[in-house]
C-alpha cells in the first residue's frame, strides 16, 4: 500500500472506532489493548495536567505533581488553551 494518504486514512479509521464505542469499559478495553501501560499513562496525565492549567495551577505545580518537563506543559497549555470541547470535558 502506498504512503500516500496513509496518515489521514488511519486518522480517520481511528475516530471513527472510537465514535462507535458506547459504554466505558469498551473505551478502557480499546484504549488498553491498542496502547503499551506507559502510553496509556502518558496520556492520561496529560489530559489531569490540562485541566490542572484550567484550574489555574501553575506550571511549576504540574510539573512539581506530575515531573513532566516544561516544555510539555507549555505545548500542552498552547496547543489547548482555546479547546471548548476539553474544558466542558473536564469540568
């Protein structure tokens, strides 16, 4: 199969897999089949450290709480500091 394409086409099949996923335990079964221990850890720090930012906890409390680096911290508040979507997701 040809590269072409090949990010979005995936993109794609992945949303829609998880758009068809109803109940909690399949999201935890899904999430914990595709992704190793560590990446699942990884990424659910990420989302408590955004809704730390959205608290108003500084980043040297994060990082303090969770030992991720600055720069992670940033990018994280950067990249969702406008999202609608995660702050009604984690209120």
């Amino acid at each position: 199969m040809p590269k072409t394409g090949i990010d979005k086409k995936a993109r794609e099949n992945f949303i829609k897999m998880v758009c068809s996923i109803s109940r909690p335990d399949e999201v935890n079964d899904f999430f914990s089949d595709l992704m190793s221990s560590v990446e699942l850890k990884k990424i659910s720090r990420r989302l408590l450290a955004v809704k730390y930012l959205y608290d108003g906890k500084t980043f040297a409390e994060i990082q303090k709480d969770f030992g991720m680096g600055m720069s992670t911290i940033n990018k994280m508040y950067f990249k969702t500091k406008g999202s609608k979507l995660l702050k009604k997701l984690l209120s």
